[in-house]
C-alpha cells in the first residue's frame, strides 16, 4: 500500500535549536525524508513561486482519484478497441473500468489515481502487493472541437495481447517500476525482492518544491536564523541542497553583426541542466538516493544518440525526453540552460512564438522575410516550426524537438529522417525542399558534413565512417551528447585505430565521453582489460567506477593489486546496487547473470536468468543466455528445453530460432538445425548474421549454388560485412569462379585494409591461374 507523508515544519515551532551546519546540508542532500517539509512551509516567503507553480504540469501530475479530480467521463461509457470491449463506469463514490485482464477474462477495476492533465489524463489501478499498473486508456482532455473530450487507447487501434510484453499489467506498465521518480516528490520504489512486493512511500504525491529544490528543512531553519539577526552567510548557499540560480552574474549580450547574443561568461556549471535530466531524459533509475548538484551519471543510467531511440542524425524518434536531445544542440553548447526559455515554477515559456527566441536573436535579422522567406502570418515564418518540429507520443501528444536544428531536406531521403520544410509542404518533395533552400541560403551549414552523416553510416559499420567518428569522439569543441555517441559506435568495428582512440576518450574530462568509452568494451584482451579500465575504478563519478567493475569481473586475480582489488569490491557493491534496486525489473536480472557468469558463478547465473524470465516470459535475450550457459556446462539438453519453450511462447523470437539452430548443428542434427537458421533469416532479414549463418549451412549442406546465391543476395543489404564477403570469394574459389573469388577480396581489402588476412588472401587469389 502507498504511504502518504507529509512533513509540515511551521516557523512557529519551538523549542531550543542549533544553527545548521554544512555537515547536516551535505547529510541533507542525501534525501533524508525527515528533512522534507512540504509545499506549505515554501509559500509563506516565496508566494509568487508558489502562485505560478499551482495548476502546472508539475504540480498535476499525479492526484487521488476524486471527483474534481478525474476529467475522463465514466458515465456508464462502452469503449472498443481491438476487439475487446471495456466499460467506464461508478460504483457508489469509485471510478471503475471492467475491461480484459492478465487472465485474458473482462474484470472490474477500481481507479485509484489519475495521472496528468493535458493533453490527456491516465489512470492507476491497485494490484496486490503495492504494485500499481497503468491502465492502458487515456482521456482526451482537449476540448471537443479539437478532437478532445473522449477515450483512446494509448496504443491507438494495436491489440496488446495478455501475453504481450507492452500489456497494461506486466512490468512495461507498472506505476511503482517506470513512473513514480517522475510524478510525485521524494520517491522511495522500496521493493522487496524477496516477498515480491512493494512498499512505495512519497512526501508529496506530486513534483512539488522540494523534488527540485531539495529538502528545504535547513533553508528554513537559515531564514529563521536571519529573523533572529543572524547573518545571510551563516550557511553556505543560503542553507539549500542545490542553488539553481546563477551567481556569476552573467548577462546575454547581442553581437549586432551576427545578431545573435552570447552569454558574457563563460557558463561553467551544469548543474541545472543535470537536475531537470533526472525526469526529463530516457535513463533508468541506479539508486533511489538522489543527490542534487551532481551528474546525472552519479544517479541514473542515460541513453545516448541510439538506434531506435533517435534518428541517425539525431531527432527524436521514440519517446526520450529532451535532455540528449537538448545536449546535442548549438543552443546547449553556448551556455542556454532550461530557464532561459521557461519560466521553472510554472513550467511554461515566457512568452509564446518567435517573442521567445527574439529574447537571443534579433528580431530584425531572424524575423525578417530575408531570413525565413515564408508569409509572416503563416506557419513557415515560426521559429519553432523549423527549428523545432514536433512529434507526436501517446497518440495526441506533440513533443517539441530540442536539438534545436537547422532543417536538413537535402540528407533526408539518404538518412531516412523526417525534416521541417516537407512536414509542412508535405505534397512535396525533399529534393524540392533542398532546391530552395540551396536557392535561398546556398550551402546548407557552410558545406560542413553533418554528424547525422557519420552515425548513419556507423550504424551500418561502413568503413568509411571510423575516420570520421574518431574525429567527432575528439572534437572538444563539440557537444558532450555528440562525442558520446560517435565513441559508442566504435563497437561495430575491429580495428587498432579504436584502441588507440579509447585510450584517449577513457580518461576524458567529460562524464559521459568515460562512460560511453566503457559500454564500448568488448574487448578479450586481458592485458587491454587491465590496462584502459583499472585505473576507472578511483572515477569520481559512482556508475563509472560501478560500470568498471562489472566489466573486471572477467579479469584474473593476477592483474589487480591490493589496493586496486579492493577499489574493485566496492565499485563492484555499487553496480550490484544499482541493479538490486530494479529488482522487480528482468533487465536487472539479465546484467547481474552476466556479472555472475563472469566471475564463474554458474549457480547465481543460471538463478539470475530464470529470475528474468520469470519476470518476463517475452524476453527472449533471457532465454538465450540461460541455453548459452547451459551449453557452456555441458548441458545443452536443457538449453534445447529452455529455448523450446520460448517458442512455444511466441514462435517469432527469430534470435531464438538462431540459437535453436546452432544447439542442433552441435549436436548434428543438420536437418533441424537449417530448419531454426531458416526461419531465424527470414523473420529478421535484414540481420547479416542470421543470413551469414544460414548462407554457410547452405555451403555445408552441398548446396553450393543455393548457397552463393543467398549470400549474394544477402550482401545487397549489408555491403560491408566481413563475414559474407569472405565467405563469398572462399566459396567463389572453391568452385572454380577465381574472378567472382578476387572481386569479393578486393572489396575486403578496400574496405578494411589494415586486416593482414585480407591482403593474403587477395595475394593467393591472385597466383591461382
């Protein structure tokens, strides 16, 4: 059950008191709920702040289930959606929806929260064991004439089966796991692992005061202090666990010959940006200990510029919330922070369209038809428009995009990425959106290649793009968020250039250069190990030093000393927290197997990944890597029992048809085994491996045109992969096809002409007659 605290520390208390000291502020920021003291004790000094914060996103964002509270209609209404039919409904003084359940049967439900308020309102319901689940049907809160005042599913017209991973009841969905940080006010999840139960406790059900500004208890006691006569300097920053104003007294001053301002010093805290991160980025929680003032690294697991998350060149794609949208733009890079452009309490922008922007660029240069060339009263004269699109979430939803770019039509049809000028004019071309603007600005950005470029071709591991990644990794005068992501993409290749960059980028300034540096490694070398991720173990940053740790499980005893082995200990106890504390989710599960079978301890490995499936049966990489463990321990009678079962489940897990088919070619079974490959080709037929893999059973199997023909074929959507070329000129000379056999090698030694084994066999292709 949710326990609802709340700690009111009036000014009229009495008693005798000492004055704080920085001790007890540092002890303060350690999220002690005792030191919580509530929205009430803020408004007495700070009335406007508490005036402009009432009504806003923040303070919405969570709230009983009352009636002045719920906006959604349950007056008796039928709502269809793939196939199932669901009633919202009262029942006496309760919200309750009947609709399908984890049984696949209609259930009543009680509504016991609502969750937001604009453009749509969601629901929570109570389930044993103080788990909450978001139901899967939302309220339109827009008014009628603009679609609003109805229900929709959040998956639109999709039918989310009981089975699926996305149903409303599994851990996709579940309140306590991935919303409770980012709706109410010092959250503890407190999940007990062992009774599978949760006792989740906040101060405030909403994002009030102190979920920004810390515990406010010592602040308080340093305004009493100031009351009785004692002086503003008794406590360092005024008694605050963070101080979110800027005290370098800096102003943005206009440059008039570009028209742009620039801040009259250079910003050298990131404090703010990192604070707002913690609810505004796509991470995962690593402790419920949060810490003002410091990287988000110290607290939570960021994603990156990543495939699936975001576009090559960086837009938005999935739902990611702002931050390593934010860190890649020009905006960030010049010192812009969140409150240049919204007013914190209210959440709002301080003033609508391009007056925003004019605050920082000059109206008479940016707000000129000279500059955007569209009708000053139509859409394509909007700042935000072209700069930043929006793209719609949760099905009504429009996010704007805060990389805050320049609209590229001229890269879209190369990097299948949307763009400003064809969403608008969108009967039009792109190659007709990249003539005007060639016509209007001539060569977009000064001719200068874009990132976007580099990480669409990294992405697809193309040769090309090493070069040029390494130059981004390097480039300090680029965003953090750009040189973090051009360094995590060094794991699509093999080559000696990526060490040697490593080497450089493991020990960068910046968190988040280190920290993409780490996920890079997969790397056997124990020499390599030892040398680059040792010496990370002392990281001032926690999930570095914790991150390090794991990666060291695999090392030998050998090559750590006495004290480095007992750095290793404890960052190792912090990455076995992090992960402890997302229990109640199977990626959790998955990373300490891992951890545990590198330190060969196979029981808590096979324990670990049985937990994950137990958690969730639709994860398949739990499947796997349980029969991989069980290959590796002689065992692969269970493997195969393991991974008929996740068929069973859902016989589209192609990775575990793959895995399937390699048990049966270890076994020699030859007919099932081309059996699994096949199938695991044709349900992801863009995955080279999967294609390689079979291409090569084909060969083995004595079907050696099939063979070259596939493989061929399959070389079409993946050009540059080694493994399908080599196999390609082998097969070639085999056969007799010498011209066929140099003309696949010479494309290996094009592409990767640092591999020695390449250049050999182009030099024995090339003695055969």
């Amino acid at each position: 059950m949710l326990l609802m605290v709340s700690l009111i520390i009036t000014c009229s208390q009495s008693g005798s008191r000492r004055m704080p000291s920085g001790k007890d502020i540092k002890e303060n920021n350690g999220g002690l709920s005792s030191q919580y003291t509530g929205r009430g004790s803020c408004r007495e000094c700070h009335q406007k702040q508490y005036e402009l914060f009432l009504g806003s996103d923040h303070d919405m964002a969570m709230d009983v289930a009352t009636d002045s509270t719920v906006l959604g209609s349950f007056n008796n209404v039928i709502f269809n959606q793939g196939g199932i039919t669901s009633r919202f409904f009262r029942k006496e003084d309760k919200f309750m929806v009947n609709t399908e359940g984890p049984d696949g049967k209609l259930h009543d439900y009680v509504v016991k929260y609502v969750f937001g308020i604009r453009p749509l309102q969601q629901y929570l319901v109570e389930f044993p064991g103080g788990c909450y689940q978001m139901l899967p049907f939302c309220w339109d809160t827009r008014p009628e004439d603009r679609g609003g005042q109805k229900w929709f599913h959040i998956y639109n017209q999709e039918r989310i089966p009981p089975d699926d991973i996305l149903f409303w009841t599994r851990v996709t969905q579940n309140w306590n796991y991935m919303c409770s940080e980012c709706h109410s006010t010092n959250i503890k999840k407190q999940f007990d692992y062992y009774s599978n139960t949760y006792n989740t406790t906040w101060n405030e059900m909403d994002v009030s005061c102190e979920a920004c500004h810390g515990p406010g208890l010592i602040h308080i006691e340093w305004a009493r202090n100031i009351e009785e006569g004692g002086t503003p300097d008794a406590l360092p920053n005024m008694g605050l666990v963070i101080r979110l104003k800027d005290t370098d007294n800096a102003t943005w001053v206009f440059d008039m010959e570009t028209g742009t301002a620039t801040r009259s010093v250079p910003k050298t805290s990131d404090i703010l940006v990192q604070m707002c991160a913690r609810c505004h980025s796509r991470r995962s929680v690593a402790t419920e200990n949060y810490t003002w003032g410091n990287h988000l690294l110290e607290t939570h697991w960021p994603s990156l510029l990543e495939e699936g998350l975001y576009f090559p060149d960086g837009q938005i794609l999935e739902e990611v919330y702002v931050y390593a949208s934010f860190l890649q733009s020009k905006m960030y890079h010049a010192g812009v922070t969140c409150k240049d452009c919204h007013e914190p309490h209210s959440g709002k922008v301080f003033v609508h369209g391009n007056a925003l922007c004019y605050r920082c660029h000059l109206a008479e240069k940016y707000g000129n038809r000279s500059h955007h060339f569209h009708d000053p009263d139509q859409n394509g004269s909007s700042c935000f428009e072209c700069h930043m699109p929006e793209r719609n979430y949760m099905v009504i939803d429009p996010r704007r995009d805060h990389s805050i770019r320049i609209p590229r039509p001229d890269l879209s049809d190369k990097l299948k990425t949307p763009n400003s000028c064809t969403k608008c004019h969108n009967d039009k071309s792109n190659q007709w959106a990249s003539a005007y603007l060639r016509q209007w600005y001539g060569t977009v950005e000064k001719g200068k290649k874009h990132y976007g470029e580099v990480f669409w071709a990294g992405r697809l591991g193309y040769p090309e793009a090493l070069p040029e990644l390494i130059n981004l990794s390097l480039d300090s005068t680029l965003a953090p968020m750009i040189r973090a992501t051009a360094v995590s993409l060094f794991q699509n290749y093999n080559d000696p250039s990526v060490l040697r960059t490593l080497h450089r980028t493991i020990s960068d300034p910046e968190p988040l250069i280190r920290f993409a540096s780490l996920n890079t490694f997969i790397i056997p070398d124990e020499n390599i190990l030892a040398e680059f991720v040792i010496p990370r173990l002392n990281d001032s940053i926690m999930l570095i030093r914790a991150l390090s740790a794991r990666l060291l499980t695999s090392l030998p005893s050998q090559y750590f000393t006495r004290t480095t082995q007992r750095l290793q200990e404890k960052a190792l106890d912090e990455y076995i927290n992090t992960q402890m504390i997302n229990a109640d989710h199977p990626s959790a599960h998955m990373n300490l197997g891992i951890m545990y079978l590198n330190l060969g301890n196979y029981a808590k490995a096979e324990a670990s990944y049985k937990k994950a499936i137990e958690i969730e049966p639709a994860m398949t990489t739990a499947y796997i890597n349980l029969a991989d463990l069980y290959r590796m321990l002689n065992r692969d009678h269970e493997g195969e029992q393991v991974l008929r079962s996740a068929l069973e489940r859902d016989p589209g897990m192609a990775a575990v048809h793959y895995a399937l088919g390699l048990l049966f070619v270890r076994k020699g079974n030859t007919v099932e085994a081309m059996e699994h490959l096949q199938v695991a080709a044709e349900l992801e037929p863009d995955n080279a491996r999967f294609a390689y893999v079979y291409g090569v059973g084909l060969y083995s199997d004595g079907k050696h045109e099939e063979a070259i023909n596939y493989l061929e074929s399959a070389l079409k959507k993946n050009s540059y992969d080694r493994d399908i070329l080599y196999s390609l000129a082998s097969f070639n000379q085999e056969q007799g096809n010498i011209k066929m056999a140099r003309e696949y090698a010479g494309k290996l030694v094009e592409y990767y002409p640092q591999d020695q084994d390449y250049r050999q066999l182009m030099q024995y292709l090339q003695s055969l007659k």
